[in-house]
C-alpha cells in the first residue's frame, strides 16, 4: 500500500501579515490569496520492521529512527517530527512504522507558503492513511496547531488554510484562531487574464521568515502606530482586491498591489533591501503597474502586473538580476490524498 498526497502553494494577493497574531486577534485580519499549479508532495509506505523513516527528494536527505512515540526535535525533520507526535497523540496512541518521502516544487524561503502547505501535504497522507475523520477547517486549524504551537514557528494561519481549501479566497481572520474561508466565485476569463498579466519572478535568494514576522508582532505589541496603520491599510487592501477581481476591473490589480507593498515595507525590518528595490523599480520602468514580494519579505519570489502585453518586456529587464519568471496556473483544488 501507498499513501499520497499533495497540497498547492499560494500567492498572497492582498492583506498579507493581517492574519499573524496579535494583530488577527486585536483587530481582525482578511486576506485574499490564490492557489498556483506549484506543489508539496508527501508519500507514506507503512513498514513493519519498527522503523521510521524520513526521506526529502529536494533536501537530499534520508534519515531512520527507531519507532517510538515520541520523536524528540532537533535540527533535521523538524516539521515530519512534529506532525508525527501530534498524530500519535491525538489519533493512534501507539508508535507506527513507515516511510515518510517529501518534496516540494519551491524551496523554503520563497514566501510561498513552503512549510506549511508541506505541513498540510503530510499531515493530509497520514489522515488517509489512518483514516482519521477531519473535516477541511479541522485540518487547516490542526497545521496551524502543530506549526505554531507544537513546533513555536512564527508566522500566520493564512497558508495552512490555503493549502487546504485551495482556489481564490478571502479570508477572515478573528480571535482565538476563528477563520472563516470564503471561496470567490471569479469569471474563467477574468482568472485567465490575471494569470497571464501576473509575472511571478524567483531573485534566487532566500531569506528566515520568522525574523521578520516576530519584528512584525513585537511592533504591534508596542503600539508602534506607523506599523499599526500600514497593517489596517493591508487589510483594507484585501477588500479592494477581492472587489477589482470580482467585478472584472483588473486594471486596478497593479495599483492595488503597489499600495500594499508600500505599506508592507512599514510593518518590520528586513522587508525589502537595496537588490529587491532594484527589482521592483526596474519592472516598473519596463511597464509593471505594481508588484509586492511574496510573503514575508526579504526575499523569495516577487511578483508584478503587467498589463498590456508588457509582460515579455518586464521579464527580459529582469534577467539581469540572475533570478528567473516562474510558469504557473492558479488552481481551484487543495489538499488531495490517495491511495495505491
């Protein structure tokens, strides 16, 4: 038998950070994201020798353990780990034995959402695999659990929930983790010209997401009230992208993506630099009406809207800068498990 799953990464379009605690508990966060044809993928082949074993394709690394109930963490397999004891403990209350194999179309740092959507794919192959009985929002909200709490990563609750649901979404986000996810109904023809005017460019560097975010939560904890109002202003920003994308009116998305992103670069340290500056005025000399770094900040992928046909031109005055545009489709499926 083998388990499989897959889980789509996501492009945060407007209200990104509005979800990261204490601002989502203070105030209420939304955000509008959207699903694209890049993956984690998670197999599992159940063992009976009393092993565990944790293999990533993309890492190129393979480690085996002695089955046991708890897994103590370190500095290799953090999220499996994590995931692992959480299931133990919750569901099968005695150690299994298998083979856990991972990989993932982008790699961590990207501001993709890399992590937790890797968190939903495996956590996904064990729910089919021992048929656990949890519905799309208890899945998501176990990811956010296991991250957040279990593992003290920093960060949101947009990507697990995300990863999960898949599609275009608004979210909403309240106090004591409530989040409620409210699928977009968008027009095919609308979908199609926002993908093909949207560039998703990858500078090739990475950066340490949780810095920024606990730079990020530490200002609102202090009141700072220039990283207070940049934040309402992100979260107005989602309203005016979930209205442009479902009235049609897509020459507002440059525009709308610009003032997030200006804005954004208020809420913590470490943001943008001196290189990503560069990139994102030079897509704009070379007609991007607006752009905005994916997730966090601080590196990773960028994208911008291009409109009229200048999508060809933005991408060849970017190569200069060693990174690379990235194909892609939005998608309307999450999480899919199966079984062989």
């Amino acid at each position: 038998m083998i388990i499989r799953s897959k889980a789509p990464l996501r492009l945060g379009l407007a209200g990104g950070g509005t979800d990261v605690a204490p601002y989502s508990d203070l105030y209420g966060g939304a955000i509008l994201n959207a699903t694209i044809s890049m993956y984690a993928y998670a197999t599992i082949q159940p063992g009976n020798d009393g092993k565990i074993i944790f293999h990533s394709i993309d890492k190129n690394t393979r480690l085996e353990y002695e089955s046991t109930t708890y897994m103590e963490i370190d500095d290799e397999f953090i999220l499996a780990k994590g995931i692992y004891n959480r299931i133990v403990k919750d569901f099968t209350k005695k150690p299994l034995a298998f083979e856990l194999t991972t990989f993932v179309d982008a790699p961590p740092g990207s501001g993709l959402g890399t992590s937790s959507t890797l968190v939903v794919a495996i956590l996904g192959a064990f729910v089919e695999w021992l048929q656990i009985p949890l519905g799309e929002y208890d899945l998501a909200h176990l990811a956010y659990e296991i991250e957040r709490i279990d593992l003290n990563m920093a960060g949101g609750k947009q990507d697990q929930y995300a990863a999960t649901f898949g599609g275009v979404n608004f979210m909403e986000f309240f106090k004591e983790d409530k989040v409620i996810v409210n699928p977009l109904r968008i027009k095919p023809i609308y979908l199609n010209e926002l993908a093909f005017n949207l560039v998703l460019y990858n500078t090739e560097t990475s950066r340490l997401s949780s810095k920024i975010i606990e730079n990020q939560t530490q200002n609102i904890i202090n009141k700072n009230m220039v990283t207070l109002e940049a934040t309402h202003k992100l979260k107005q920003q989602a309203v005016m992208m979930k209205e442009a994308i479902l009235k049609g009116e897509l020459n507002k998305i440059g525009e709308i993506l610009d003032y997030g992103w200006q804005n954004k670069k208020l809420m913590a340290t470490g943001i943008t630099n001196p290189l990503i500056d560069e990139i994102y005025q030079t897509a704009i000399d070379n007609g991007a009406s607006g752009g905005k770094i994916s997730g966090a900040g601080g590196g990773g992928f960028i994208f911008f809207y291009c409109p009229d046909n200048t999508r060809s031109k933005v991408i060849k005055a970017l190569k200069k800068f060693g990174g690379e545009a990235k194909r892609y489709e939005f998608t309307t499926q999450g999480l899919t498990t199966w079984t062989i």
